[in-house]
C-alpha cells in the first residue's frame, strides 16, 4: 500500500513538473510572441511616422513653389511695365532728337 502511495506522489511530482515545463515554454512563446509584436508594430508606426513627414515636406515644398511661381508672375508683369516704359521713352528721346536735330539745321541756315 505505501509503495501505491509513493508511486501516487511521484506521478502527481512528475504531473507538476511536466506542467511548469509547459507552462515554462508557454510563457517563452507567448514572450516571443508579444515581442515580435512589438517589434511589428514599431516598424509600421515608422514607416507611418516617414510617410507622414514626406506628406507635410512635400506640402512644404508646393508651398515653396507657390510662392516662387506667384513671384515670377510680378517679376514678368514688372518687366512688361519696364519694356512699355523703355519704349515710351524711346519715343520720346526720338522726338527730342528730331526736335533737335530740326533747331540745329534751322539755326544753321
């Protein structure tokens, strides 16, 4: 009867010692698990965090070419203001010249 017993209480040791081994290698998967999770998800909220910032780099610099494309306008209405300005004083030079040019023979003569 005792040996019955003793060899109940081994198989119940042997039990619990089966059973933290699992339980063991459970928690080694489930930390294995968990912490390729986590790397995963860092990885993907990075790519989301480059993503995001090219997004806004990119606003940044249609914003930049906006502004170029808005000053290239008012530097092209300037120099038409300028060229109209030239020519009207082209004419005008002219018609001194002429005016002069008319004094000088009339004065000779």
């Amino acid at each position: 009867m005792r040996s019955l017993w003793k060899l109940f209480f081994d198989l119940c040791k042997t039990k619990l010692t089966i059973r933290k081994k699992i339980m063991s290698r459970i928690f080694i998967l489930a930390v294995i698990f968990v912490s390729l999770t986590a790397v995963i998800l860092m990885k993907t909220a990075l790519q989301r965090y480059h993503e995001v910032r090219k997004y806004f780099r990119l606003q940044e610099y249609a914003s930049e070419v906006h502004d170029i494309s808005e000053s290239l306008k008012t530097l092209e209405a300037n120099s038409l203001t300028l060229e109209n300005e030239v020519q009207q004083l082209r004419k005008i030079a002219q018609e001194a010249l002429s005016q002069f040019n008319a004094s000088s023979v009339t004065a000779v003569t």
